[in-house]
C-alpha cells in the first residue's frame, strides 16, 4: 500500500507540472492527495540502498520484443542493464516508462517476474506508472503466483488500479469492460 502511495504522490507531482488529466485513485480516504494520471511518466526516486542486479535480465533472445525498442528506450535499457548506481538504474526505468512503447512494458513485467527487493517494488511502481491496462493479466498472475502475502497484495493492488477507468472515460461513461479487470 505504501508502493502506491508514494507512486500517487510522485506522479500527482508531475500532473501539476504537466496538467495532465488525474485518474480516480483506488479506495482512498477523504484526507488523501487528489487522483493521478496513468499517463505520467514514471519519476526520478532517491537513491535506494544498492542491491545485486536481478538474476538473468531479458535479452532480446529470450524477450523479441525488446529487440524492438529504439532510440531513448535503447539507451535506457542499457543502462538499465549497466547501471553506474542505483540512481542511474531507477532513471532509466523511468526513461523505458516515459516511452510508452508496448516493448518496453514487456520488459518491465518481466524483470518483475524475477526481480527482489528494492528492484521488485522499482519495477512494480513503473508498471503502474506506465498505465497500460495489458499490464492487468500480467499482474493477476504474478499475484496469484506468489508465496509472499504483501507481494501478492500489491500485484492485485496494482491490477485493480490499472482496471479503474480514466476521468475521461468516466465522463464519457466509456468504462472498461468488466472482464478486462477480470483477467
């Protein structure tokens, strides 16, 4: 609960600075920040304290779509791959968020299939920030897959949060399809 917190309150951030439209947060209390928009780009965080890189890593064998990023995202991978320090691997999850290429989604949730730690919530909080209801299947099974309870409630968490519909959709009553959140 607390991953989601902190993503709304970064990306509230960027809304202001960008005027982008805010999305309907989850169940949130009367007292807490206004909604954020799932269109934002992922921000920079504080430094973490620094881990091992996860285990494996998709290659462009093992994950084509990667093979598919370009420009920015390219270079963003790579330093994802070879960060100088924990700062320099969460811009660069930033930088593959702010692309909003589907390859670059790809990768994000399956570097949190793997992922522990600092990385997993890193890599949990820029799928959310990147805002693509294709992330919910993806998440639903992560979260069933898990053997961590908190693990598991922040996937769910996340899916439920991607399935919400945008402030525009709820205007227009265009609402997702039930079954989307479903799956």
């Amino acid at each position: 609960m607390a991953l989601l917190a902190g993503a709304f309150a970064a990306a509230l951030a960027l809304f202001a600075a960008r005027g982008r439209e805010p999305q309907p947060a989850l169940s949130a209390p009367a007292q807490s920040a206004p909604a954020v928009s799932r269109t934002a780009p992922a921000p920079a965080l504080s430094p973490a304290p620094t881990g091992a890189p996860p285990a494996g890593g998709a290659t462009a064998e093992a994950l084509p779509a990667v093979a598919s990023l370009e420009g920015h995202s390219a270079a963003a991978l790579a330093r994802y791959r070879d960060p100088q320090d924990r700062t320099d691997r969460e811009l660069a999850v930033s930088e593959l968020v702010a692309s909003g290429e589907p390859a670059a989604l790809a990768f994000l949730i399956d570097e949190l299939r793997r992922a522990q730690g600092p990385d997993r919530e890193l890599l949990l909080r820029a799928v959310i920030d990147f805002g693509s209801r294709d992330a919910i299947p993806a998440l639903l099974e992560l979260a069933e897959t898990s053997e961590d309870p908190a693990s598991r409630a922040d996937l769910a968490e996340a899916a439920k949060y991607l399935a919400l519909p945008s402030l525009s959709e709820f205007r227009r009553g265009q609402l997702p399809l039930a079954s989307d959140a479903a799956h």
